[in-house]
C-alpha cells in the first residue's frame, strides 16, 4: 500500500500521539506508586504491612 506524503505525515502524528500518551499513562502510574509508599521511596517495612503474626490468625 503507498501512501501519500499527507497520508505518511498523519499516519506519523498519530503515531506520535498514541507514543505520548502511552509515556504519560506510565509516568502516572509510577507517581501514583511511590506516593503510596510510606517515606514516598522504600517498600513498606514488615511492621507496618496488614499481615498478622505467624499463629494469631485463623
């Protein structure tokens, strides 16, 4: 299939579109992550996860 100039140039900035807003849905995505950390960077520690001690749970 050839495409016009035009065509090319369309097909190139939808191409560009749907690149950018790939990169802000994953860049939201890793704001939202690390905001839900406690100190906004570490992984949680072991205290303050919701899993009960070995042998108090049923």
């Amino acid at each position: 299939m050839i495409l016009s100039p035009r065509e090319r140039r369309v097909a190139w900035f939808l191409t560009q579109l749907v690149l950018l807003g790939a990169f802000a849905i994953g860049a939201l995505a890793v704001r939202d992550i690390v905001q839900d950390r406690p100190d906004g960077g570490d992984p949680p520690s072991a205290a303050t996860t919701m899993v009960p001690p070995a042998g108090t749970g049923t």
